[in-house]
C-alpha cells in the first residue's frame, strides 16, 4: 500500500559501537515505518521515498542508532527527512542539535514529530527543525501554524486512516501521524519549488496555513 | 562502607510502603485508566533495562488473571513502538485490504481492535507503557483525549518512579550485609512511634547525631 521504496536500510551498532548501515532485509517491524510513508504516498504520489529503520527488536530508545540513522539521512543529501519519534537522552541534546543544524545548512529539511507530553525531549525542540503537534480536521492538506512555539505546525493527526503491515489498514491518532503529513506537503512544495532553503519553506508553510492570511 | 545514597535508600526502604502497597498503587492507575477512557481493559508494563524486556506489572480487564509477570522483547509491538519512540499512539479499527488477505495468516504480531499507549516518562528515563484497550467503538477518538492521555501518563509515570526508587532501595538493603539493614529498621522503628514516646525517640535520635557528628571546632 505504500509503493516501491527507492531505498531502504537498517541501522544498527556493533559489538565494537561501531555503526552499521546495512539493507534491510527484514521490512517494517512494528507498522511505524509503513503507516507513515503510507502518509507521504497519500500526498506526494511521486515522491521518492527511503526507509531508515531505527527501530529493531530489543531496541529501546537509547538515541544511538536514532543519532546514527539521522547522520546516515543527512550524509544522504534526502531533500525532507521525516521524524516520527524523539528521545529524552539529554547526552544525545548536543549531537543531535549539530545534525539538525547541519542538515538545515544542507537543505535537508527535517520534520520531527512534538511531544505533547510535559517531558524535555528532542530535536523536535530544535528551531532548526520543523516541529508537527496534531489538529483533528479530516483533511490531509489542512495545517495550522501555532504562534506559540515551540511546537510550530498542527497536521492532521487523529483518526487518520493509514496503511498497517500485513496488508491491513488502521485508524490511528498521534502527532507520528501528523509529522508525516507536513513532510508530504514539503516534498509538494519542494518539487515545484527546488530552490527553496529550509527557512524559505518554512515561510511558504506559514503563509499558505489555515489559520493564516484570507483563505476565503 | 554503603555510600550515602545506598544509606538514604536503606532509610527510606525503612518507612515506605510494602510491595502490597506498590501493587494497589499500579493497579489503581490501571483502573482509573480505564475509567476514563470507558475501555475495557489497562495495562502497565514496566521496561526491564538490563534484559531489554516489557513486563506486565498491572492489568485490569481482559487478562488480569495470567498477563501480570508475562514479559517480552522490549523493541517489538505497539507497546515496544511507543517506548521507542517516546511519543503516545492510538490505533483503532484495523481492517485487513482483500488483496493481502493471504499474507495476513503468516502474520504473528498482535492485532488490537483498539488500543491507546502511552510511553511512562520522568525526567529522561522511559519507565515502561500505559496500554488502554479497546475504548467504546461507537465514538470517534478525539485530540481532547489525546491530550488526556499524554497527561495522565505523565501522572502515572511519576508515581511509577516513586514506587520504582522504593523497590530499588528495599533490593539495596536485600543485599547488604546488615548495616544498612540496622538504619532500615531504626528508621521504620521511628515511624511506627506515637506520642511521648515519638518524642523522646527522636530527641535521643539528635543526641546520637551530636554525639556521632564531627566535633565542634576547638576556635
């Protein structure tokens, strides 16, 4: 249901915390991966999109492969890099503020998924990304802009009818869901805008938002 | 000699609750989880650090009876999803395409027909998952009870910090050699104390201190 992917990758660490980007030949473990490039699909028809696992058995959010599977994005040169998920690892703040940061210079735009949960956790927090909370119009292209950050745009993120592993579909909710909506939107933009800096897209969302400007 | 964080354990083991109280404390969560969200069943599960596992520690509803203790490996289904990538999920209404009907046999992993999960965070630790299961089919999730759950989980995540330092001081003082064990017991001899007597434990508690802290400078 999500197409052919261009590429797709699993990162892990080895016994010597060396990283290791090798295909993957396992697919999608927990439906994560799947229901979100389902998203971009749904909205970007022609996109090309890559699969960066981060996500393995025993895996347990401790943000090295998450740092590692992020550098690998950046290096990659991938024009909008979806994130749905962050870690509260404060060790990893630093690091991954530099690679937010970086891909930012690069062009590379990263979507990251908010909290909306009082917890510190990042690189949604980073203003270098773009940071995607939920609303719960039913429309994919409906987005608000927030005008209290640090959250800075609302996608449509509840009961949002996505592809599931084995074939199956799911009505799901979270702002996992929402991220991937505003990165369908960028790679719109993107394609028929290539010129376009992060912060010169992050502009065009303002002014093209919902609740911005008169949409009568 | 214990360093001093193993000795505040020791007394804090001393006057906190007993594992029966841990229990009712989670399976209150569970059930006031329930109750909020008109679901039929909640879970807890706690992460287990060193075996990379998720272990139901309380359930109500379905369930109840054989899923407490049960574990399994931390990075796999939703809930290993929600721990991984710290942020909350609701999944309803799965329905299987025709097309991929025969691929759906092979599949293992657990079908819910309806589940909300939460990641327990406090400060930068994931302490493990609050699972709501299968609220009423007839309303629509709403980003009001999004929100809902993201707070309550903050709530219950403290609370399962709380219990989670207690149980690691009374391991503390399961594995001392009994000097801990002595400051365990005086410090839960005190609590039990009422009155007069409270009084005079705790005035003869000072004087020991005196008599055991640094001497007074001779200047």
């Amino acid at each position: 249901m999500v197409g052919e992917l261009e590429s797709a990758v699993a990162i892990s660490i080895g016994e010597n915390d060396e990283v290791i980007v090798a295909e993957d030949t396992e697919g999608d473990l927990s439906g994560h991966g799947t229901a979100c490039a389902g998203i971009i699909r749904g909205l970007a028809p022609e996109a090309k999109i890559s699969s960066v696992r981060v996500l393995e058995a025993g895996f347990t959010g401790s943000g090295g492969i998450l740092l590692a599977g992020l550098r690998y994005a950046v290096e990659q040169g991938f024009d909008v890099i979806n994130m749905s998920l962050s870690t509260t690892k404060k060790p990893f703040a630093a690091v991954l503020h530099e690679l937010a940061d970086s891909a930012y210079f690069r062009r590379n735009v990263l979507v990251a998924s908010a909290h909306n949960m009082p917890v510190e956790s990042y690189p949604w927090r980073f203003s270098s990304v773009i940071s995607v909370g939920s609303h719960e119009v039913p429309d994919p292209f409906t987005f608000f802009y927030n005008p209290t950050p640090p959250v800075e745009f609302f996608g449509r993120g509840v009961n949002v009818r996505v592809a599931w592993t084995g074939g199956r579909s799911a009505a799901v909710s979270g702002n996992s869901f929402a991220t991937p909506h505003i990165a369908g939107i960028c790679a719109l933009i993107l394609a028929k805008h290539p010129e376009l800096t992060p912060f010169q897209l992050k502009s065009v969302l303002y002014l093209t938002a919902s609740n911005v400007g008169d949409h009568t | 000699m214990s360093d001093s964080g193993d000795l505040t354990a020791a007394v804090a083991a001393g006057v906190t609750g007993s594992e029966e109280d841990y229990r009712a404390l989670l399976s209150a969560i569970v059930e006031v989880a329930r109750a909020i969200f008109g679901a039929k069943a909640s879970s807890i599960l706690l992460l287990d650090e060193e075996a990379h596992e998720l272990a139901f520690a309380a359930v109500v509803g379905e369930g109840e009876e054989h899923l407490v203790g049960v574990r399994f490996p931390a990075g796999t289904g939703i809930a290993g999803w929600v721990l991984a990538t710290r942020t909350p999920l609701v999944i309803e209404d799965v329905n299987t395409d025709p097309r991929f009907a025969s691929n759906v046999a092979e599949d293992t992993g657990f079908v819910p027909k309806g589940l909300m999960a939460a990641p327990l965070l406090h400060e930068e630790r994931a302490l493990g998952v609050l699972e709501v299961l299968d609220r009423p089919e007839q309303s629509l999730f709403s980003l009001q009870e999004m929100e809902l759950l993201g707070m309550f989980a903050n709530q219950a995540a403290i609370a399962v910090d709380l219990l989670l330092r207690a149980r690691a001081a009374e391991q503390i003082l399961e594995h001392d050699d009994g000097e801990l064990t002595a400051v365990a017991r005086l410090a839960h001899a005190v609590a039990g104390l009422e009155d007069e007597r409270r009084r005079a434990g705790l005035e003869l508690l000072r004087n020991l201190t005196s008599t055991l802290g640094p001497r007074p400078s001779l200047l």
